[in-house]
C-alpha cells in the first residue's frame, strides 16, 4: 500500500518536533502508540475532532494540516470510486 500524503504529512510533523508515536498518542489520550503508527501508515485516519489538538502538538498551522487531510482524504476516494467503476465498462 501506498503511503498517502497525509500519511507522510503526519510522520514528518512528528518527527520534526522530536515526539515519539508513544507520547504522540499519550498526550492525545490514546490507550496504544498503535494508532499513530496506522496513521502513518496511511491505514486510518486521525479522527476529524482531533486535527486541532494535532496541529497544536506538532506546532503546524490548522488549516495546513486541515487542507492536507483533505486532499489526500479526497484523492483516496477519487481512487476507490475509479476501482468500482471499472466495471461499467
């Protein structure tokens, strides 16, 4: 599986504030570094509600990180529905 960009996105702001995926997920309430690493990933997606909080952690700009998970959200879609439409054809 490909990494989307988000995914890249979010392991970059991570690392470049220094943060572990332990204390990233620990300071946003999350029982399981695991969570972290998926997003990362690319094999989920931070939950909507928590962009603020990670945009605060990783010292980023909301809307930044707000247009990057919508473009990479919007592309992921793009693709899926591409897949289940070729067999219109």
């Amino acid at each position: 599986m490909n990494q989307s960009t988000l995914a890249q996105y979010l392991k970059k702001c991570r690392e470049k504030v220094g943060y572990s995926q332990t204390q990233v997920s620990s300071k946003l309430g999350y029982t399981s570094p695991q969570f972290i690493s998926n997003w990362e990933r690319g094999l989920s997606h931070p939950p909507v509600k928590s962009l603020s909080k990670i945009a605060k952690l990783y010292k980023i700009k909301g809307p930044e990180l707000k247009e990057v998970f919508i473009k990479s959200y919007m592309k992921e879609v793009e693709q899926g529905l591409r897949q289940q439409m070729k067999s219109l054809n």
